[in-house]
C-alpha cells in the first residue's frame, strides 16, 4: 500500500514542480522514485531498517535519472555519476539521517509499533 501512496505522491508532486526532459526520466524522479520509499512499509519489525532501503531505493531513482538526464549539469571534467551521486546524495542523507532519528524517537517512545 505504501507504494502505491509513493507513486500517487509521484504524479501530485509532478503537477507542482514539473520538471521533465523525457518520459522516463518522469518515471525515475517522480512515480518510482517517491514510490521506492514505501518499501520501508516491509520492514515493519524493523522500521529504521525501513527508512534506509525506502531512501536508499529513491536515491537509486534519482541517481540512474541524473546520469542518464542529467549529465549535461556536471562540471566539465567530472563524470556523471559522480556528480549524479554527490548531487543528489547531498540531500538524501540529510533526509535519511533526519528520518532516521525522527523514526527511533517515535519507537522510543512507543508511538509506532513493531509489527510480527
């Protein structure tokens, strides 16, 4: 269910910030990529687990998108990749570091329960 929710998010986002080159560089940034983060949904025992393979699968979205996409943006001399990988890395750990201490307050604390 939470991936369905991630790819609906995906379309919303789009009608807000559109910013497409080619229909499958849509499907990576947008439906796919806000759709991997509901795969923390199958980690239910172990939420923080969760939160680093949902994030971890929307970088992977995002990360084949700037180098396939955008690799027009890197500075001269610096591979894709690279850039792809430190561009978007850079707001993907803050998010996952964010993410991770938000969800271990709210287990902490007994807001969420682990699932069996």
């Amino acid at each position: 269910m939470g991936v369905l929710e991630g790819i609906v998010y995906g379309f919303v986002r789009t009608l807000r910030q559109p910013f497409i080159v080619h229909p499958i560089q849509f499907l990576l940034d947008y439906p796919l990529a806000f759709g991997a983060l509901g795969l923390a949904g199958l980690f239910r025992k172990h939420p923080i687990l969760g939160v680093v393979v949902g994030i971890s699968g929307r970088f992977v979205c995002h990360f084949l998108s700037g180098v396939v996409f955008f690799a027009t943006y890197a500075p001269a001399g610096m591979n894709s990749a690279v850039y792809s990988a430190v561009y978007n890395g850079s707001y993907l750990i803050v998010e996952l570091v964010f993410s991770i201490i938000v969800m271990y307050v709210l287990v902490k604390r007994g807001v969420i329960e682990m699932y069996l």
